[in-house]
C-alpha cells in the first residue's frame, strides 16, 4: 500500500487482517464496478463494429487508389 500512497495503512486494519471500509467506499466501489461491466460492454461492440468496417474502408480506399 506504500507504493499507491498509504504510508500508514495499518491504522485502517483491524485484528491484523481486516481492513475497516466506510458505507461509502463500499457504495462508490459497487457503482464504479457496475459502471465499468457496462463500459467493458459498450468497449465489445465497439471492437465488433470496427472489425465489420475496416476492411470495407480498405477496399474502398485500395479501390480508389487503383482507378483514379
């Protein structure tokens, strides 16, 4: 923890193996985790789309360089 910025991260545990989380750390990590599965979702269809047009955009360009 020293590494990411905590010079004393012992004062957040507890019986040597338990770290003491707000509500709100808890609440703010759920919602970055469910905003994140969305983002990775979005990030696939992305992907799937740019597979499906690059080589369409290819064609179109080797097409144009050919017959200008």
């Amino acid at each position: 923890m020293r590494s990411c910025g905590v010079s004393n991260f012992e004062r957040y545990m507890g019986d040597y193996c338990w770290v003491n989380l707000s509500y709100t750390v808890v609440a703010f990590t759920k919602q970055t985790l469910g905003f994140l599965e969305e983002v990775l979702k979005l990030h696939m269809a992305l992907l799937e789309s740019l597979v499906e047009v690059m080589p369409v955009a290819a064609q179109n360009v080797d097409y144009s360089l050919r017959y200008e």
